[in-house]
C-alpha cells in the first residue's frame, strides 16, 4: 500500500481508483479572465469618448429657447447673483435672506388678513382661520356632475 493513503483494518480499499489531478482547465479559465478584461478597457474607453463627444457638441451648440415663451426684457445680464448677506450692502439692495423674509411676510399677510382679490367682481380674501370656520358651519359644497 502507498505511504500517503494510510488505510485501517477494516476499510475497504480499490485498488483501481487514484485522486484525479484537476477537473479545471486553468488556461481556459485564464483566458476569460483576459478577454473580460480587455472587453472591460474597452467599453471604458468607447464611454470616455462617447462622453466627451457628446460634451463638445453640447458645448458648441448655441442655447435654444426650451419654451416658446419670450424672456422678460427686464432680466439683468448674466451672471444674476445676490451680494452676501454678511456684506455691507444698501438698505433697499436684496439678499437671499430679505427676499426669504419678504416671501413669508407676504405669505402670512396673505393667510391672516382679509382683502381683496378682485374688487370689480366682489371676490374677497378671508383670513385662514375664519375660512375654516365657515367651511365647520356651512359644510362644504356639493357640486353635482
């Protein structure tokens, strides 16, 4: 008996039958490695170009209107920013944080106060909280189809 297949007593032994050597075909096992990484290189490649063709057409395309809108004549030229709130600017000049302020101010005036919307046909604005108050007495309106 060989040396490496120690065997008891009792084990039954075939003598025909040896440890297989390899079931794997390593160059083939190999070689798709390879061809997955070149096809990898390769998409890569065809992307980074695709890209940055598409990047210089876009580039050089001049800017169509998305709507058939016209623009305001009053838009300042570009770039169109706000000074920093923190500098020193003059009391009428806009920042984000006084148009913010100037937004909810407006907002809140127009949820608490009563007013006017069109005075010529007789619609009025009723602050929120009475609006409430009679949709809770009145009910709300049925409309028939």
């Amino acid at each position: 008996m060989p040396e490496h297949a120690p065997y008891r007593d009792g084990d039954i032994v075939n003598p025909e039958t040896r440890h297989e050597d390899s079931d794997v075909n390593v160059r083939a096992l190999l070689w798709a490695v390879v061809i997955f990484i070149v096809f990898a290189f390769v998409t890569h490649a065809v992307l980074y170009l695709q890209f940055h063709a598409y990047a210089k057409h876009f580039r050089n395309e001049s800017s169509q209107p998305l709507t058939m809108m016209q623009r305001p004549s009053n838009v300042p030229p570009a770039p169109r920013l706000q000074p920093f709130p923190n500098a020193k600017v003059p009391p009428n000049a806009s920042t984000p944080l006084t148009d913010m302020a100037d937004m909810r101010a407006a907002e809140d005036e127009a949820l608490n106060k009563p007013g006017w919307v069109d005075k010529q046909k007789g619609i009025v604005r009723l602050p929120i909280e009475t609006a409430k108050q009679l949709v809770v007495q009145r009910g709300l309106p049925v409309v028939n189809p």
